[in-house]
C-alpha cells in the first residue's frame, strides 16, 4: 500500500514509473495495480528474475508472447 501510495504521489495518470533497482519487482507491482505503466532495471539476474515472475504472477495479461514488430 505505501508504494501504491508514493506512485500516486508523484505520477500523472498513466504515467511511466521508472525503478532502477527493481529488486523483487514491488514497485513494478504496485505501478501496474494502480494503472500505470513501468520499466523495471536490475543488475542482478537471480533478482530480475525473481521480479520477473513475481509481476507476471500479479499481472496475468503481461505473460503473452510478444508480437515479432515488438510489444
């Protein structure tokens, strides 16, 4: 809830939510709940994996190929 919170504080509607220390993908989850859009970044593969499933596991409709032009 408190990062939902900080994600409406200081993002327009819609807005992108930029975290460059993804971690376990909290923020990622909180931005997409509260319908906005995020670009994760993590230096570490075990935690941007982890991140990765985790927002997938949140956000259903992100876990589709992506289109050959892109997404």
């Amino acid at each position: 809830a408190l990062i939902g919170w900080r994600c409406r504080l200081v993002t327009p509607p819609g807005g992108l939510i930029l975290d460059p220390f993804a971690g376990s993908g909290s923020t990622g989850i909180a931005a997409l709940r509260g319908g906005f859009q995020f670009v994760g970044v993590e230096k570490n593969a075990k935690w941007c994996e982890v991140a990765r499933r985790r927002i997938v596991g949140d956000a259903p409709l992100l876990n589709r190929p992506e289109a050959p032009d892109g997404p």
